[in-house]
C-alpha cells in the first residue's frame, strides 16, 4: 500500500492547528522528534480522565485496567521490535535512559581492567558518554572502528581488526546526522562470534526501517518513543532473556522485589526487576497506541515511502549550487544533513524557520562524526511520513532565497 501523506495529516492534530491559524507549516525536524498523532494523545488523556491509578499494585478496579493497559503497551512493543517474548521489553524514559542501564550493569558486573569496549565515531553522544564512563568505572578501554567518508562502516575492516579483548560493541543502527543505515545483522553476528555482547542504538532505525530483533539477534536494542509518534520521556529496551535473568538491576526502588531483608533483597522476575518505581504509565500507553498506529500503517509502507522521499530529497538538494549533502545517497534514512558553502547552519535555520520551515542546526549531539566530516555543524532537514515532495520542493526554493539574503558568493 502507497502511503497519502495528506490524508496522514488528519491523524496529526498540530496540522490542523497551523491550518486554523492560517500560519505556514512545513516540519522537516522529524529526526529531532516527530509529530503526535491523535491515537497517541487520546491513549494518554484516556489514562489520566478515566483509568488513573497505580499498576501492579491495587487490587481494585481502576487498578486492575491501568495494570492491563500498561502491559497491553509492552506486548504492543514486543510485537512492534520483533519478539515473542513480552519479558524481554523494560519500558525506560527513552534511548539514553536505555543505553545508561545497559552500560552501568555491564561496567559493573562484567567488564573489567583490560577488556575493550568497541563503538564507532559516527555515535549519538547518548551511545558514546555512557561507555566513556562504564570504561572509567571498570578499567576497560574504549576503542572505535574506522568511518569511510560518508559515515559508512566496513564490515571486512573492523573483523580484520578486531581485538580479542573486546567484550562490548556498542554501535547505532542508524545515525541521525548522516541517515546511513549500517548492517546491523551483520555487525550484531560479528560481535556473537566473537564473543562480544551488542548493543544496538535504535533511535534513528525504529522510525524508518522494520525491526526484528530475534532477526538481528542482538542482545541490546534501545529506541524511544518520540521518534515514533509517541510521547518523550518514554522508550524501551529490548534484552535478550538469559541475558536479563543473568544481570542484576543496577537502580532499586520499589516494586521490583519479592523479598526485602535488611542486608539483602530477592528481585522480581524480568522485566519488572528492571522498573523499580512508579512507571511513565501514561507514557507507556501512549507509545503503545503509537507503535500500533505504525503497525496499521505498515512499517515495510513507511519504509517503501521514505526511501523514496529521501532518494527525491538527495538529488534536489544535491543540485541546489553550494550544497553539501553528507551521507550516503541510497541505503540511508530520511534524515539529511547538509552544508552551504560560506553560509551558518544556525543562520539557514533561522531565516527558513521565518517561512514556516523547521529544520535544525548544529553537531546533532554527534561531534566525533563531525570532526570526521570536517565540518563543525550542519543543517538537516529530517523527513517523515507525513511530508511531501512539494514541501522537499518549497525547501530547495526556500534555500535559494537564503543565499541572497546571506550573499552567497559562488
């Protein structure tokens, strides 16, 4: 099925908004955050006007059909990531939160002195700082593969250089600057041979590809559920079971324990060892109804129509004199970032946000993979389902009329 952007729209309240308004509204910013549909939000206001309580705890009625509605949501992600199995879903606060979890219980119960953590330079500082500090923490090191000039990895290359020592490889599916996709499965088979547990970062990947864990046989993918059409402040991290059962939770509170002793606890089963504390229940309702909302969608639909926006959006920016597009121009995302020769990326930004163009500017919490690119910032404009062609159109004409306001020189 072709997806119609335009009848998308009347499932996203804030077109309606600008509309009403009569105000310009062309969100190219999608990367950042996406836009929220009516499905999501209604879940949500549902929860707060008529099943507020408390899960897993209240043995009443509003209790009970909060409790179904917040596990209805995680068998919604599991099935959304590509697992049978509802335990291996721990709802976090989002893709940081998720990653931060994974480094600290593997900092601190299995890396120690000598042992190598492997990531790449091209990371979101959310899959980079939390291994910098679990590498403090153990004494570990961290090490990183090479990049090819569009942000690319090369398969061949990082197991010819593989070290033996290394226990972590911690690498993003997708990367929110460049749009390139890397080759999870086979990154993910490269580590299992070797002995090395994955981690995948899937902020990026979520939103525009179809994902199958137990395809990818990961041990760790973490994605967040506003860059799915669900609310922020939720996410969630898949782990595979025996790897769940091995580790022990890294933060305590309640609600996660069988056994409370004065020297010692006995932990819940998986998943709830791993979500001590009151839970984002709203939250996680509400990405449930997101990742359905995708799935009635169909995510091989929304791949099949970004492909092709991204591919129209490469070749006209690409044609726009002084333009840079960095990445690669086919096996990528929508997200694309570029430059203008002799112009700020913040100045871009601001002179299309005054024609109702949102975009953003700057190192996109990526600066290992900017120094690579040799550049300090840049602009992107990040694509969904919801925009159009004529807008990558309105967006090449709009980036003409910037250079002579910023005198471009050719």
């Amino acid at each position: 099925m072709k997806l119609d952007p335009l009848a998308i729209r009347n499932d996203f309240p804030i077109y309606q908004s600008f509309e009403q308004r009569g105000e310009p509204f062309i969100y190219l910013d999608s990367a950042a955050t996406t836009q929220r549909a009516s499905a999501v939000i209604e879940a949500e206001m549902n929860y707060y006007r008529n099943v507020n309580a408390n899960v897993h705890r209240s043995p009443h009625k509003i209790g009970m059909e909060a409790t179904d509605l917040f596990e209805g949501a995680r068998r919604s992600v599991a099935r959304f990531l590509g697992t049978p199995d509802e335990a291996e879903i721990i709802f976090t606060k989002g893709t940081t939160e998720a990653i931060n979890t994974v480094a600290l219980l593997l900092g601190e119960q299995l890396l120690k002195p000598g042992d190598v953590i492997l990531t790449t330079p091209s990371e979101h500082h959310s899959n980079l700082i939390p291994w910098q500090m679990a590498a403090r923490r153990s004494g570990a090191t961290l090490d990183f593969t090479s990049l090819g000039a569009d942000g690319s990895l090369d398969l061949e290359e990082i197991a010819a250089k593989w070290n033996p020592k290394t226990k972590v490889f911690a690498f993003q599916h997708a990367s929110n600057v460049t749009g390139v996709v890397h080759p999870a499965r086979e990154l993910c088979k490269l580590a299992r041979e070797r002995g090395a547990i994955s981690v995948v970062d899937g902020a990026q990947a979520a939103a525009h590809i179809p994902v199958a864990v137990r395809d990818l046989r990961c041990d760790f993918f973490a994605f967040s559920g506003h860059k799915v059409c669900g609310p922020t402040g939720i996410g969630a991290l898949y782990g595979k079971r025996e790897l769940l059962e091995r580790f022990d939770p890294v933060f305590g509170g309640g609600e996660m324990v069988l056994k409370v002793a004065r020297t010692s606890t006995t932990y819940q089963t998986i998943p709830f060892k791993f979500e001590p504390g009151t839970p984002n229940i709203a939250g996680a309702i509400g990405l449930g109804a997101a990742v359905e909302y995708l799935m009635k969608l169909g995510v091989n639909n929304v791949e099949s129509y970004l492909n092709e926006l991204a591919g129209f959006a490469y070749e006209r920016l690409s044609q726009v004199e002084g333009v840079t597009v960095h990445g690669p121009r086919s096996d990528r995302t929508s997200a694309m970032s570029f430059t203008l020769a002799g112009c700020h990326p913040h100045d871009i930004a601001s002179i299309l946000d005054t024609e109702g163009i949102s975009i953003r500017a700057g190192h996109h919490c990526a600066q290992l993979l900017m120094q690579h690119l040799g550049i300090p910032a840049s602009a992107r404009a990040s694509f969904y389902f919801y925009n159009t062609k004529k807008e990558v159109e309105l967006l090449v004409q709009a980036l003409e009329r910037t250079k002579k306001v910023l005198r471009y020189v050719a």
